[in-house]
C-alpha cells in the first residue's frame, strides 16, 4: 500500500527549506442539511509553525465572520512531542490514530464548538504525487500525496445545538515543499456514492473546459488512476460553477459521464495569494447512483479579485 514509507508519520528525509509541508485533511459533513465541515492543518517544523483546525458551514455564510464555525489558527506552536496523526493543539483540537492508516479519532471542544467523530477508511490509499506537482510546479523530489476514501461517523454541538454526522468523506495527506505563489486557475472535487462508485479528480484551466490532469475512478469497487477527461461547467454561478458535467477515463479505459450540482460555499483563505471557493458537491453517476463530495475552486487572488470586481475573466 504505502511501500517503504509510513504516510501517518512525519517525512524521515525532511529537508531544512522553510516551506517545508507536511498536512493532513479529513472532511466530513451532512449533505441532507447542506452542512459541510473539515479538520484540516499543515505542519511547517522548519518554521516552528502548526496551521490549521475546523471548519464547519452550511452555505448560510461563506466567510470566517458569518460562517458556522471557523477556528483555523494561522499561527501555532507545533505541541511538543506531536506526531502527524497524534496531538492536542491550544485550539483544543485532539487527532488520533486508533488504526493506522485506517481509523483517526477527531475531537475538539472550544468557543461552544465540540466534537467527536471517528474517520474509518472504506479503501486503500491513492497515491497521485502529480497532484501537488500541477498545482505547484514544484519538483516531485521528496514529496508524497495521496487521497484515501472513509466514512465518518459521531456528534457535533454547536452552541448546546447536536447534529448527528454520518457520511462518507474523503482524507489526503502529503509533505514535501510547498510554496504556493505560482499556482494557477483550477480545481480538486470528488465525491463517493458508495464503496464501489466513487470518483475523485483535479482539473486545470482557466475557461469553462478544464482539463484532467488527475485523479481516480472506483467502479464495481475498483479504483483506477485517470488517464483523462474534462470538465464542463454548464451553469455558472458568481463565483463558481453551478453545475458541470464531467467526463473521466482511467488507466484500464473504464469510461464515466457524471453531472453534478455545487452549494454551501466557503470563501477559504488559508494560503497566502490565493483564493479558494470550498463547497459541497452532488454527483449523479447515471443510473440511479448519486453521491457527495465537496469542491475546492482555486486560482490567483489577483485574478479572483478582478473577477469578483467585474474586471477580465
């Protein structure tokens, strides 16, 4: 599965650059309430530095002031003694492995946000290292990524309020350098309509046809790199496609047609000169078989800004 190396613990081959990057996400929501949420961080150790914690909303507010919840710190001590997959931060925020590589307990209780879930992996780990390097264009020296399926389930309580979670989710974890000021128009989305439906893609491209540069196609419960594929968005909304249609194919020739639907947005700024659109997606896979996911929208925030202030496109 992961070769040579443990993708739960830090990098043994750490180099001394400052942009140094080792992050973890894991998402999880509920679709039926148009809630979406995450634990997402980045550990930068050269620089002393933990970034990161939760985030929930639900498409009534898009920003870090109106949104449900949002606590992600951009300034942390790293506490001592952490592990990629196991520490308690000042925020309060507490990962843990109860199995490697396959189940992480996370819980957090602060400013009348608390929970308590349990992600449990459904498959194994995709490695795609071309994910950073075409987001980036950083060199694939020293660095890993992949993206691996689960299912969450527990509690969360916002203000004395509990909501049940118990969906699927996707987690992807990476390290290497990371230093993100050259990144270009794009986007990275999935969604899971059950154990062996599932997709998971990142397209590149600055018009309404984007192409794949990629990601994974699970069908009949088996999981396949793309080879290729585009997106085509086809209501757009202000600030990001309504609805798109997407067309995969992977390594073995396996083809799909998916149309899928994007609500609950999250105006995300967590890196520095760029701009991300966060929000939950709907996927129908024909047939019959939907599933969801989210959608992150990125690009340049010089050019969002125009966008946004209706300068060029």
């Amino acid at each position: 599965m992961t070769g040579k190396i443990d993708v739960d613990r830090f990098c043994t081959t750490r180099t001394n650059d400052p942009y140094w990057n080792e992050s973890a996400w894991f998402s999880f929501s509920i679709p039926e309430r148009g809630i979406h949420g995450m634990v997402y961080y980045f550990f930068r150790p050269n620089m002393k530095l933990l970034m990161g914690g939760p985030i929930l909303w639900d498409g009534t507010g898009a920003h870090t002031w109106d949104c449900l919840y949002h606590d992600w710190h951009h300034i942390q001590p790293i506490p001592a003694g952490a592990e990629k997959f196991n520490f308690t931060s000042h925020t309060s925020l507490d990962v843990k492995v109860i199995e490697p590589h396959k189940k992480y307990h996370l819980r957090y209780d602060c400013n009348g946000f608390k929970m308590d879930l349990l992600w449990t992996a459904i498959a194994e780990p995709h490695h795609f290292l071309g994910m950073e390097i075409e987001a980036t264009g950083a060199s694939a020296d020293n660095r890993m990524h992949f993206e691996q399926m689960g299912r969450v389930t527990g509690r969360l309580e916002l203000h004395g309020k509990a909501f049940g979670v118990d969906s699927y989710a996707l987690r992807d974890s990476s390290w290497g350098r990371r230093q993100i000021d050259s990144v270009t128009r794009g986007s990275y989305f999935w969604a899971i309509a059950d154990e062996k439906t599932a997709f998971h893609a990142q397209t590149k491209g600055e018009g309404a046809d984007q192409e794949v540069v990629g990601g994974f196609l699970t069908l009949d419960g088996k999981t396949v790199t793309l080879a290729a594929g585009n997106r085509v968005d086809t209501v757009m909304g202000k600030l990001t496609p309504d609805q798109f249609r997407l067309r995969l194919k992977d390594q073995r020739g396996r083809t799909a047609d998916i149309t899928a639907r994007v609500f609950s947005h999250l105006m995300f700024n967590g890196f520095p000169r760029n701009q991300v659109v966060w929000s939950l997606l709907e996927a129908d896979f024909g047939g019959g078989i939907k599933g969801w996911g989210d959608i992150q929208e990125f690009q340049p925030m010089e050019q969002f800004r125009r966008m946004v202030r209706g300068g060029t496109k």
